[in-house]
C-alpha cells in the first residue's frame, strides 16, 4: 500500500496477486455454476445411486483440479521467493547481527542496483530480520538465531533509506529494536 500525497490509499498488485485473483474469482464461478446446476436439477426426481455416482465423479474431479492448483502455486512460487542459492560471488556481502535490542549492519551503505546478500546471526535470543523498503514494504526477512547464520538474497534497485525492524518478540523492548540500511543513488 502506498499513501498519495493528499493521504489517499494507492493500492499496488503485482502480477502474482493478479493471477492469484483471477484464480479465485475463475473457481467462484465455477462453484456458482455448479450450485445452479444443482439448484435446477432439485425440483426433479433423481435415484440414489445416480446421485452417489455423480457425487464421487465430480469429488474425484475437484481433488484433481485442486491438486494441479496447489502443485502450480507451489512449483511458480518457488521461483520468486529471495532465499539464497549460490556462491557470495557478485553479490556484495552485508554482516547482519541482532542483539537485545539492537542491529548491526556492515557496510551499511551500498549501491542502487546492487545484488546483496545478508549473512544473518544473533548474539543473544532469536530474533526476526525484516527489511522494509523506503514506501514501507517488506521486502525480505530471515531469522537471526545465536550460532547459525542465516542468508537472504536480494536485489536492491531502488535508492532510499530502508528500515530493519525485529519480525519476532525478542525481550520487553522489542519495539525499538529498529535500525536503518541506505541504499545510495550510483
């Protein structure tokens, strides 16, 4: 969500809550259309055993086409989801350590355009690093746990100060744990 200069809300979607959208609405109608056929076929007489064959027809028809939706959203989103893969080659390289209650980046400045990669840990009790983008959004988030280090990859094209804030309750003043990361104009 953006806010316009004169405080109205600018919804903004994406081509994955399009489609997600256009999804939805297809199965509705297909829910509407097949209540209708019920609805019209109510007023007669129907057998038993007609009604149990097209029930388990149409169950085993509904189970498939679910199946094939749930394999596509799971196989598309895979894709698109900013967990590492790959070497640190080409990508510059951000320390990231949490603590009750703080964040420490280094370098804490890099260059619009730039592939990062955040190298994730804590010091102290798990904490939850979400990057958010200069209009608000989140962007990308990992945990930060004592002893492991997690990896986020992104990549960062729009310049502008973006926030780090704790995603998990961490101690009595895990609302403060905030920190900025500046994204500069080439």
């Amino acid at each position: 969500m953006r806010h316009s200069s004169r405080g109205k809300l600018n919804l903004h979607y994406g081509s994955p809550q399009i489609a997600i959208g256009v999804t939805f609405a297809a199965l509705a109608l297909l829910l509407a259309l097949v209540f209708a056929v019920i609805a019209v076929e109510a007023g007669s007489d129907v057998g038993a055993q007609r009604v149990h064959d097209l029930g388990y027809w149409l169950r085993k028809r509904w189970l498939a086409l679910l199946l094939v939706i749930g394999v596509l959203v799971v196989g598309v989103s895979f894709f698109d989801l900013p967990f590492a893969n790959g070497s640190d080659a080409g990508r510059i390289v951000v320390k990231v350590t949490g603590g009750q209650f703080f964040w420490s980046l280094s370098p804490d400045r890099v260059p619009a355009g730039s592939h990062v990669r955040f190298d994730v840990t804590s010091v102290d009790v798990n904490h939850g690093f979400g990057l958010y983008d200069p209009n608000g959004h989140l962007i990308g988030s990992v945990q930060a746990m004592p002893g492991y280090r997690n990896r986020l990859d992104l990549n960062l094209g729009e310049a502008g100060v973006y926030q780090v804030r704790c995603l998990e309750l961490c101690g009595l003043n895990h609302s403060t744990m905030q920190s900025t990361f500046t994204v500069a104009r080439r």
